[in-house]
C-alpha cells in the first residue's frame, strides 16, 4: 500500500491545515454510494439460496446450505459493514475515512488479483466449450464466446479496478482527512495504530470466522505437510488457525511483536505445509474430500487451471506478497527497551 495515503504514526496527530479544501459534499455522495454497495451485498445473500433451491431442483438432490454457508457469512458481513461505513462517511467521521481507506485499498488489490487470474482462467474455460453442436446441445459461435469473455473482462475491470480506485483516490486525499479530523476533532480507536498495521489487524479479524465457520460446513479439510487431513483432525486445526488469527489480530493493533512474530511463523508453515502437500496431490484429491459433486469436479479437471502442480505455485506466489507486507509493517512495532 502507498505510504502517502495509509497513514504511519499512531497518536500523533495535527490540527486539519487551514488551507484545506472542504470535502464534506464528497464524504456524502460517497457514503451513499458506500451504502449502496452494501445493499448490493446484501442481495447476494437470497440470490445465493434461491440458486441453491434451483440447483436442487434440477439434480433432485435436496439442497445443501452447508455449501453456500461462507459465501452467506461473507456477503452478509460485507452488507452489515458498508452500509455502517456510508453512514459514517456521510457524518464525517474519522474513523470511517481510515476504515473506507483499508476496505478501498484491499478491494482495488484483491480486485487487481482476481481480474488478472480471470484472463487467465476463462479462455481456458471457454475453450472447453464445444465449437461443434450435438442433438441435445447446439454448437456455441466463436464470436459469442469472444464477447462474453470480454464481457466478463471488462465487467470485472470495472467492478474490481476502476470502482476501487476511484475510492482510494478520494479517500486517501489530504483534503478529505483534514475533513474528516475538522468535523470530528476527538482522537478514535483508528488513531492508536499505523494504518498499514491496523489493515493487517482488521485481515486477520475477518479471516478468523470464516475459520470457523469451514467445520461447520462439513468441509473441514486442510492440507498438512503432504497429506490432508479431514474430520476432527481437520477442524480442529482450523479452530487452532481461528485462535491464531484472534490473538495475532489483537497483538497487532496493540503493535506487540510477539502478534507479528506468532502471525509469521504461522504463515511460513502453512506456505510449507501447502508447497509439500500439492507437490504430491492434486487439488481434485482435495474436492473429493470435501464431497464435492464427481461432473463438477470432471470440469475442474477439464480446464487443465488447479490439476498437477498448479496449486503450488498458486501457493507460493500468493504467500510471498502476504510475507512481505508483514516484513513491511514490522517496522511500526513496538521494540523491546
């Protein structure tokens, strides 16, 4: 993330320049926009259950909410989340200006990530369907398949690139911070931690539930260290994981090290425990474990994307930015006298 717009000294804080432009107007317009977003979030929670009601429908099979419970958790925290940071926009409040920064910057990178995967994975998924037609399945027009996979390209740009930039830019501007500190002078809960630290903190937090809520799926299926492991074994590692980001969470925004030091450690073994495990399985291995349907996972193994050693890799270059922003925001913790 960008020094210039992620604040770094917790604490110390200066009156708003006097030579700031009011971006009151902009806090408004903004926060409704936010709000907005979180209604949209909120719609996916019953579209997800209606297309579970559906799907059940077509294989006869009764519908398994258990699949779509993080899905439900995700957007439903997400709508809880936006629309109470558009009402703190609107009111100017220090804090929603620092949390609409974090929650801009990870959405514009996380946006970065999935749209760069997209052109990557949908020609593959494309290019599995047939060019030919059969008696029950007309032939799909090149041309057509070009369109929607721009279509879903751009959709995707916009939705996950540009929208989040357009937040980041306004606000992370001076002129916007000094608004927010004018209209809401007294120091908040945001102000005690470097915001790069604080994004950290805020990952770890939301990561700990969905930690939690996997068992509860019946999917509890984790790799360790070339095997996987299901069942009890399997949850309760993933409520060990769940303690493990609570406490790092915690210790973080506390700037302790020892948070910083647990929260590495824990990172560098699951990125072992990863690399070895799909050195040796492949990641369909991993779908049967957790009861996944045999024709979807016959169209996992069609695209060609996560068989072999593909997961590995995956693994090692989403672990290595992760190890180097911790690297990054080591320097804002508290040192032993």
């Amino acid at each position: 993330m960008n020094e210039q717009n992620l604040e770094t000294s917790p604490i110390e804080l200066t009156p708003p320049s006097a030579g700031y432009k009011n971006r009151s107007t902009g806090l408004i317009v903004f926060g409704i926009l936010t709000i907005l977003l979180g209604c949209v979030c909120a719609l996916f929670v019953p579209l997800m259950i209606f297309c579970q009601v559906m799907a059940a429908k077509v294989t006869g099979a009764p519908p398994n909410f258990s699949t779509i419970l993080p899905g439900v958790f995700l957007y439903g925290i997400l709508a809880v989340v936006l629309v109470w940071l558009g009402i703190g926009s609107i009111k100017a409040r220090r804090w929603a200006r620092a949390l609409m920064l974090i929650f801009s910057w990870s959405w514009l990178i996380t946006g970065i990530v999935m749209t760069v995967g997209m052109a990557f994975w949908l020609p593959k998924v494309f290019g599995n369907v047939p060019s030919t037609g059969t008696p029950g399945r007309p032939a799909v027009p090149s041309a057509a398949i070009r369109m929607m996979l721009l279509s879903m390209l751009v959709m995707s740009t916009v939705t996950f690139v540009i929208l989040p930039s357009i937040w980041t830019f306004f606000y992370g501007s001076r002129h916007v911070k000094a608004t927010c500190e004018a209209r809401n002078p007294v120091p908040c809960w945001t102000d005690a931690c470097p915001l790069p630290v604080l994004a950290c903190s805020l990952w770890l937090i939301f990561g700990a539930p969905m930690m939690l809520i996997t068992p509860l799926t019946g999917h509890a299926v984790m790799p360790f260290f070339g095997t996987f492991l299901t069942g009890m074994p399997g949850a309760m590692l993933y409520l060990a994981g769940a303690a493990v980001l609570s406490y790092g969470a915690w210790a973080l925004y506390k700037l302790n090290r020892r948070g910083w030091w647990l929260i590495f450690i824990a990172l560098c073994a699951f990125f072992i425990s990863n690399i070895l495990t799909y050195a040796r399985h492949d990641v369909t291995e991993l779908y049967r474990l957790m009861g996944y349907p045999k024709a979807q996972i016959e169209q996992i193994q069609k695209s060609g994307i996560f068989t072999g050693n593909h997961m590995m890799w995956v693994s090692l270059f989403s672990t290595l930015p992760i190890m180097g922003y911790l690297i990054f925001i080591e320097r804002f913790l508290r040192r032993k006298p």
